[in-house]
C-alpha cells in the first residue's frame, strides 16, 4: 500500500504552463515552464492520473521520478522520458544522430520541447540533426536562428537609431558673436 501523504517532485517541462487542477480535493496548481512542485501528495497525483488528461500531462508534459511513475500506473515510459536537460544538452552537442533520431521518435512532447528550445539556444550545429528536428516536429531551427539573430540585431540598432546632435554647448563649433557699433 502506498503512503498516500507522501510529497511528490513534479517538474514542468515543457515550454507551457501545465495547470494541475483536482476538483474533489479543491487544488489548482500552476507549474510554470521549469518549475518543480513539491506540494502535491501521491494521492493528489494518483487522482489526478484518473481525471481525463491527467495521465497524458503527467506522461508527456511533466516529469516524475522513475519510481512514481511506475506507482502510479502511467505505463512503461521509454528511457527519453527521464531524460534531464543535462542529458537533453549533451545529446544536442555530443549524442550520435541515431541517439539523437531515438529521442525525437520516442520522447514525451516535454522533451521535444527542450530540444527546440536548445537547438536555438545553443544553436545547434550539426545540420543533420537541424534536419531531423525539422522533419520530426515541423520546427525549423535554422529559420528560428536567423530570426532571434535579427531580433537580436535590431534591439542593438533601436539603441543608436535616436538621432545625436553633431554640435553641442563647449564643443569646438563656432560662436556666435555679436557686434555692437558706436
């Protein structure tokens, strides 16, 4: 029998708040993007996974250690669910492509997530694996590079774009003088 009292680690993910909401006990939770909870109890979670959608958020979206998971019934997770964003990082810069190709075939939604986010982070620099997440997700890294590069390159030119006096007060440029006559 599992001690339904006991605190639960819960890690968002994802790159979207997840919303734990359990209408019996009266609990709202908001986990933000990389946020861990550690208010929710095994029963709250356990209830949760009953609620529809809840297994699919818990399984796809957050993470739990691997023990919970196998407490609570969620099925049997592939490797790419406990994955960490260590783990997700040294894929991305030193993983082989077919480790790489793997993770994108059977990762939870929240993995793929961090590895688009990564990818344009980092940026990423193996065009095979640019090409793989292109053809997996849709997302295209290289198009999302250039667009935070030019986002980037404007905010450094919205600084200079303020038109400057080229003459001011003590500066070197002529005075004006006045002529009196007598």
């Amino acid at each position: 029998m599992e001690d339904k009292n006991r605190k639960v680690l819960v890690k968002n993910r994802s790159t979207a708040e997840v919303i734990i909401t359990i209408p019996n006990r009266n609990i709202r939770k908001t986990i933000y993007p990389g946020q861990t909870l550690d208010s929710l109890t095994f029963g709250d979670l356990e209830e949760f996974a009953g609620l529809p959608g809840g297994d699919t958020l818990l399984r796809e979206y957050l993470q739990l250690s691997e023990v919970e998971v196998k407490n609570l019934d969620l099925g049997n997770p592939e490797p790419e669910y406990n994955m960490s964003e260590k783990d997700i990082y040294e894929l991305i810069t030193k993983g082989s492509l077919d480790a790489f190709l793997d993770c994108l075939d059977f990762a939870p939604t929240g993995v793929i997530d961090i590895i688009k986010k990564l990818a344009v982070d980092l940026p990423i620099s193996d065009m095979n694996k640019m090409e793989a997440i292109k053809e997996k997700t849709g997302f295209d890294v290289a198009l999302a590079i250039q667009h935070k590069k030019e986002e980037q390159a404007e905010s450094a030119a919205g600084d200079s774009t303020a038109p400057k006096r080229r003459v001011t007060e003590g500066s070197d440029a002529p005075k004006r003088q006045r002529r009196v006559i007598k």
